[in-house]
C-alpha cells in the first residue's frame, strides 16, 4: 500500500481538511461517512464502509463454531446475569 504524508492542521473546531489528492484517490466525496481509528500516537481516517468490512470475522469461533455451542455460551453468560 502506497503512503502519501502530507502536513494538516487542525481548525479552532477540531477540522482537518483532507488533502484533494487524497480525496480523489480514495474516492472521498461530500456528505461520505469517515471513521477515525485512534491509536496511542496516531489516527487512521478510512471510508465507514471499508472499516466495516475491515471488521468483518473478527470474532468468528470467539463463542463457539456451531449454533449448539454459541446458544450453551449465551445460556452462561444468562445465568451469570442472575446472581
């Protein structure tokens, strides 16, 4: 992936404008959601669409491979709920 480091500054308000080059090569047009990515030292910008994407299996097998077992982890975490 090709990086391009080009210097903003931030508004009164907390703006940034995004550079056009940029804009145009990621296909940023008016009105498109954004989401920032905050790390400990940096921000990552990317169309909410692709972030979400991004996501997409993250958690496959975190509760279980078949429904039997996601159902008897959810019963679990249920009954905790009740003590």
């Amino acid at each position: 992936m090709a990086s391009e480091y080009q210097p903003v500054r931030v508004s009164t308000k907390g703006q940034v404008v995004i550079p056009l080059a940029i804009r145009r090569r990621l296909g940023i047009k008016p009105g498109d959601r954004l989401v920032i990515v905050g790390g400990e030292n940096e921000a990552i910008l990317m169309k909410a669409k692709r972030y979400a994407e991004s996501l997409r299996g993250m958690g496959g097998g975190m509760y279980g491979t078949s429904r039997e077992s996601i159902d008897a982890y959810v019963r679990g975490e249920r009954q905790t709920w009740r003590r």
